[in-house]
C-alpha cells in the first residue's frame, strides 16, 4: 500500500490534485479532499465495463475515470465519462463543458451520491446528459437515462428511459 504525503492547511482545487499518485481515486466536494481505493467490487466493475464497451461500439469517446471540474472547489469523477470532443491527452481533469455525458454506476455506498447529490451537480453545470447504472433485485442491471432540461431559470435532468443494460447491448449490435 502507498503513503500519501498531503500538504496540511490548504485549500484544494483541481490543479493541486495533478500532482497526486495516480494510485487513487480523487474527488473534492466544496474544497474537501476525497480519497478512495482505485479497486472496484466485480459486479460495479461489471457495469462499467458493459457500459464503457457499449458506448465505444456506438462510436461516442468514452473514457473510464475522468475528472471532471465542476468549479474551483469541485471535482468528481464519475465512473464513465464522453466527451464531446477529442480529450487533451495528458490532462486528468477536465472542465464539465467538454462532456456530453456522464455515467454513475450505483455501489451500496454510493446511492445517495449517484441518484441525488452529483446529479444535481451534474446538471448545474450543463452537461447534457447523466446515465445511472443499477442492479436490480433479481440481479439484473438497469439503465436509468436523463436529458438535461432548462426550467424556471434552473437545469436538471429528466429520465428519459429506464432500459436493461442488456437491451441496450443488443441494439447496439
């Protein structure tokens, strides 16, 4: 296991975390510093996988992990991201403009965040899209789609669909 040497007393932004071990995973929440294992159980590795491969055989740039800044004191990283371009290569993290979608794949210790707090953040910087990936009861994994809406001066997303993840892969072929 690794030992990270943090600088104490700071305020932390986006630009600081470049110069972290890419070991972990790293996201700031109003200036707090996040950090989690890069591990993920099978069956969330299962639903990034499937959902990362479906997106890339449907032609989007997809990638897995990417940083997305949300403002100054704001970074997450959701579990897959596409962008609406090309990414600059040698960036890990980039501002919410340059996505066009973002995927969550929902853990037990996740679910607060995934269905309420970074949707909403999500959808306040504008990204146009936010998938939520879950497992249902019988084992099964769903797909919960959103389009990003514009009401009373405020954007949030709207489900749009709600598809088996393995319905989507069939259309995909």
């Amino acid at each position: 296991m690794a030992t990270i040497k943090l600088p104490v007393g700071i305020d932390w932004t986006p630009e600081i975390l470049q110069d972290l071990p890419p070991d972990y995973r790293y996201e700031l929440w109003e200036g707090n510093l996040v950090v989690a294992a890069a591990a993920m159980r099978p069956r969330h590795a299962d639903g990034v996988g499937r959902t990362y491969r479906l997106l890339i055989h449907a032609g989007r740039l997809a990638y897995l992990e990417q940083g997305v800044v949300l403002g100054p004191r704001e970074l997450v990283t959701p579990d897959v991201a596409v962008f609406r371009d090309l990414p600059a290569k040698e960036v890990a993290y980039h501002p919410a403009r340059e996505f066009e979608l973002v995927v969550e794949v929902v853990s037990p210790d996740s679910r607060t965040a995934d269905r309420i707090v970074k949707p909403a953040k999500y959808a306040a910087c504008g990204i146009p899209e936010y998938w939520r990936v879950e497992e249902t009861d019988d084992g099964d994994t769903v797909v919960h789609q959103h389009k990003l809406v514009r009401e009373a001066g405020a954007e949030r997303y709207v489900e749009t669909r709600v598809v088996m993840l393995s319905t989507l892969e069939k259309e995909s072929l």
